[in-house]
C-alpha cells in the first residue's frame, strides 16, 4: 500500500531548482534510503514531504493527507528527525521527553513506559537527570530519535539521523528501528554512510534536485558498468597520478593504504591496469577485483568531470616552503596525560608517540575522550596531570606558543555562517597573520571554491562547508594539523575527495591527527588507550 506519493514535486528557491520533477512511492513498512551528494536535495524533499515546506509545483501526499492543505494531521501521525538539534539544552533528558510527550499528546498512562522503553534502548537511562546541553553529540543524537518516537508515529523521517555516532550506538538504533518497521512503521532516511543506504529496502539516489535511480542495494551493485580494482602499493599518490595520465579511462580514490580504482569492464582490464603501474616504476603488491560496495556504486552514478585539484605543495609558497616540515623526529608524545572534570575522568593516563609527517587516527565510541584528547593536544584545555609536547612544546606550561604552528578543525566547523566564503578566508588569514594573498588564491583553488568566493556560508552544502573548514585551518601553513571527526556527515564523494587532500598534504610532511567514530588508528575507550 502506497502511503507516501509525489507527482512532479519542485521546489525553487529563486533560480535554484532544489528538488526537480520529483515521481515517488513509498509502501508502508518499506525503508526507503535517500543518498546523494551534498546539495542534491535531499533535505528539500523530506521538508516537503513533513509539510515544513510548500512546493513550487506538482503534488504530494503522505498517508492519505496531502503536504500543503492538511499539513497538521501529517505532523500529528509522522516523526521527524532533523539534521539539526531540536532539544531543549537546559532541560533533562527526562524533562526533553515529557515536553515532547505531551506536545504530541502522549497519554500520561502510556508515556512512562514509552519512556522506559526509549531509554534502555538508547542506554540513557543513566543519564535520564542530566542535562541535554551536557550529553555528548552521539547522546544528544539518540535523545533526539527518543523525542521523535514518544508518540509512536507511523512514518518516521529520519534526516542524517547518526552523523557523529559511533558504530555501536548506529547498530543499536537500526535494531530498534528495524523493530518498529516490523510493527509497522515506515521509514525515510537521508544518509551519508553507505553501510547505512545498505539496510534500506530501496534506495534513492538524487542528484541535482533529480532521482538517478530508485532499486534494491542489490540491483544498484548489480548494475554497476565498472570493474572495481583495488591496489596496494608503496606510493599510492604516485601510483593515482600516473593512473590519471592512462590512456584508459579511470577514477582512483584513496583508502587509508588502499587505492580503489573504477576501471570499465572488460578482461584485460587488469593487466592494463598492471602494466601501466609497472611503467610508471610503481611496486605493486597486490592488485586485484573486488565486490562492488554502495560506496562505489554511489561514486559511479554521480561522477563529474572535476578540475584536476592543486598539489598541497604549490601556490602556498611552494614545495620549499615545507621543507622545514620534513623533519626527523616525535611530532606528538604523551606520557600518562590525564583530564579529569571534577570526578569524571574523561582521559585516563594515555601514552602515545606520533612522528612527523605520519596520518594517526583515535578511534572510539561517543564519549570515549577523542575531542578532550585534541583539545588539549591544541593548547585548549590544561591536563590534569601527565606530560604532553606538541612540536617539541610542552602543552600545560606554553600552550600560546602552538597557535601559529598547528591547525585545528573541530566537529562544528568554525566557520562565520553570515560572511561569505571570501570574508571568513580573509578573518582566518587576519587572525594567523596570513597577509599574502597567495595564500587565500591557493585555498580557493585547493577547496575547489572557485564561484563560491561571494557566497554566504549558510548557504553551502555540509561538503563545501568541510573543505573550507580546512582551508580556513591551514592558511598558515600548520605543521600538524588536528581533524576532530572532519567528515562526519558528509557524502562519499566530499569524503573521498577530503581525504585526498589529506594525503597530499601528509605526503609533503604535514602530520596529521584525527578523531572518527569510524576511523583507523588508536582505540580509545573511557578515556583509556588500547591499539
């Protein structure tokens, strides 16, 4: 039974076309995915679908009702979980739920056991006292998803709804999820993680306000015209670059020590692939074809001619402007470092030694220590016992002498949404002292900003926010740049595409240091560090 439709569904802002001609059905119980790059509309759709926004043309129904004329009874029997927070920081997790219980109109005599329910699913039964402001992000996220299920809806929209969530906590709430479906519940969800796009009975890949195609994972992987390759080999960089030259045509992204390649079908692909390598003087060892996954497939459907991006190493004062990076030696050591809040110990005693020039990354789950650990390793937050030199720099007694010498992207970009891409490179630059503008044209072209330049940043998609983020850290020309889960949230194409950038600059002697709930690198774990 078809409980969600649309025919033709548009929406403009002004000469943007954000959602174009949009045909869709959804059955009740299905879990219908929505992928696609940033600013493919996503967003768009689920706001019309929700009522929040009115279309500029077509139609669209959601159980029955439609979108424009019955909004409120849509509102009264559907969920929505927005990108953006919509609790109440100063109440409890308890108070968060009551205030949504009643606002749906929960009776009294269900809502404590709904409560008991959503709590020891989400295990923030412990924290039920304490104050949202005070959850952590993954926690905030999954009091979110509780507010939305009080009043058990029958179609839940779900939008980006475990960005900056470790794998543990998103595992749990796709179980509980898959629970309500088989009671029943419809789902949408927008997501950035193929793994995610995985679980869904269909998924929808959008791209420039369109549907490319709407198919099982399984017919998506199966209809794939490439052959994937992937390459281990001592010089990835050099090994992608000579690719790039081939008269074949492919497309080379890196994967941590990993190099996959989309190559067209054919047998002789591979030795091709293998002979071009070897003229190239690269070592290989080991090449071979793998399974399509939903990441390849999601970068197949939505390739673009993009412009070949500058090297790290040029525009920014040239490749002799890093040499003083390539150095011998410990660009981080910790001994038994300590931050403890009160009589909550948030990193317990951790050691570590990270050398110059080398990619490290914490991984561990939501409250595990991973941003606390960075914040002080950037001067931000004094230890509470332990020694820790960054660059040489002792971190509790000269944290002032970091600041023009290390860069630093946190989880909430720190970014000035009023002004426009040109006026927070200028702020950035004003504030490291930066005066060349050689410096700022090489952001724009390494962030592929070109045409964004006048552009306010409230406007911009998550993955262009992402690349002028980093710009905007390293104007300066940091010698260690700290990444605090830089691509959470983010589609696989800005994905692929950041941490290229970060391999180049990792490959002219830049030491980089990143958290992720999804990352390889150190495990941390109630503030404690395990390999």
């Amino acid at each position: 039974m078809e409980i969600i439709k649309t025919q033709e569904l548009s929406k403009n802002f002004g000469e943007i076309t954000a959602v174009d001609k949009i045909d869709l059905a959804v059955n009740r119980g299905e879990v219908l995915g929505l992928i696609g790059p940033n600013g493919a509309g996503k967003t768009t759709l689920i706001h019309l679908l929700t009522g929040l926004l009115n279309p500029t043309a077509g139609h669209a129904d959601v159980l029955g009702f439609d979108t424009v004329r019955e909004a409120d009874a849509i509102t009264e029997r559907t969920g929505y979980v927005s990108q953006e927070f919509t609790l109440y920081g100063t109440l409890t997790v308890e108070e968060n739920l009551n205030f949504f219980a009643a606002l749906h109109r929960v009776p009294f005599s269900l809502r404590e056991t709904r409560k008991k329910t959503l709590l020891d699913w989400s295990r923030l039964q412990a924290f039920r006292w304490r104050r949202a402001a005070q959850l952590s992000g993954g926690m905030q996220k999954k009091l979110h998803l509780c507010s939305a299920l009080i009043h058990q809806p029958e179609v839940l929209f779900l939008d980006e709804p475990t960005t900056g969530v470790d794998p543990v906590s998103r595992r749990e709430l796709w179980e509980i999820l898959y629970d309500l479906v088989a009671q029943g519940l419809t789902l949408v969800v927008a997501t950035p993680y193929m793994d995610e796009a995985e679980r869904c009975h269909r998924v929808t890949l959008m791209h420039q306000g369109k549907i490319l195609r709407s198919e099982s994972p399984a017919v998506l992987r199966e209809s794939l015209k490439e052959t994937v390759l992937e390459l281990r080999a001592d010089a990835l960089l050099t090994a992608k670059e000579v690719l790039s030259r081939a008269s074949i045509p492919v497309r080379c992204y890196v994967m941590g020590d990993r190099l996959h390649i989309l190559t067209p079908q054919g047998e002789q692909i591979s030795a091709d692939v293998a002979r071009i390598l070897r003229e190239g003087s690269i070592r290989v060892e080991n090449l071979r074809q793998i399974t399509p996954t939903m990441e390849d497939v999601f970068l197949s459907l939505t390739a673009t001619d993009k412009p070949q991006r500058v090297s790290a190493s040029v525009s920014i004062g040239g490749a002799d402007a890093f040499e003083e990076q390539q150095q011998p030696g410990d660009a981080l050591r910790l001994e038994g470092l300590t931050k403890a809040f009160g009589e909550f110990v948030a990193v317990d005693g951790i050691s570590l030694t990270v050398r110059r020039g080398e990619i490290f990354g914490f991984l561990g789950p939501n409250g595990s220590g991973k941003t606390t650990t960075i914040r002080m390793l950037c001067g931000l937050l004094l230890p509470t016992s332990g020694n820790g030199r960054v660059l040489g720099i002792d971190i509790a007694t000269a944290p002032r002498n970091l600041k023009h010498r290390i860069g630093y992207m946190s989880q909430r970009f720190s970014l000035y949404p009023e002004l426009t891409v040109e006026e927070n490179l200028e702020f950035f630059a004003g504030g490291y002292g930066v005066k060349e503008r050689q410096r700022k044209r090489w952001a724009v072209e390494m962030a592929h900003l070109n045409g964004f330049e006048r552009r306010p940043v409230r406007q911009l998609s998550g993955g262009v926010k992402q690349r002028l983020a980093l710009v905007c850290a390293l104007l300066h020309h940091p010698e260690i740049l700290f990444l605090d889960e830089p691509t959470a949230g983010v589609d696989p194409s800005s994905r692929r595409e950041f941490w290229d950038i970060i391999a180049e600059l990792a490959s002219v002697g830049t030491t980089i240091s990143g958290s992720a709930t999804a990352f390889s690198g150190e495990r941390l774990s109630s503030g404690r560090l395990t390999r």
